[in-house]
C-alpha cells in the first residue's frame, strides 16, 4: 500500500516537470533584460556588443539598438548574471549597465 502511494508522488512530480519544461520551451520563463551601452559609434560596434552578449552562457538572443545605445537580452530562467551581461560588455572595450524598469 506505501509503496504505491509512493509511486503515485513521484509520478505526480514527473507530470509536473513535464509540464513545466513544456512551457519554458513556449518561451514563458524567459527573462529580459535592458541595458544601456555606452561607447558604440557604428554598426562595428553593434556586431561587438552583439557578438558579446551572446557568448554568454544561457543568453538566447541579444538585441543591440545603436541610434538609442541600448540593449535587450533575452535569456533562460536561472541564467545568466547581469553582472556575466556587463563584464562581456566592458571585455568588449565597451561600457554597459542595466536600466531598471
Ligand atoms: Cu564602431
């Protein structure tokens, strides 16, 4: 009878990390995150801070708006440090720092 009990737990727990791994891949638990870039003069540049952004680990997609200075990250739950955003920035030779909402 515990045994079964038991089992019925666990595969309770299992549903519900199935479903949640199906919603983070819909793109629900993806975060965003604005900052300011300081230092771009041309599209050279955008690719830089581009290319930055995106070699940090667990950063989806980084947008790089050059005529405002400014950045969108979008990245998966859990990852990555805003502080990972902005040291990528600044070893890029370039100046960043998070705008908050
Ligand atoms: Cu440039």
């Amino acid at each position: 009878m515990r045994k079964k009990v038991v089992i019925y737990v666990l595969l309770i727990i299992g549903i519900t990390l199935i479903i949640n791994e199906g919603c983070s891949q819909g793109g629900n638990e993806e975060q965003l995150v604005k900052l300011d870039i300081k230092g771009m003069t041309c599209d050279h540049c955008v690719a830089n801070v581009t290319k930055a952004l995106q070699s940090v680990e667990g950063v989806d997609t980084a947008i790089v708006d050059l005529e405002n200075d400014k950045a969108e990250v979008r990245f998966k739950e859990n990852a990555p440090m805003t502080e990972a955003l902005i040291a990528a920035v600044e070893k890029a030779g370039y100046g960043a720092s998070i705008i908050e909402d």
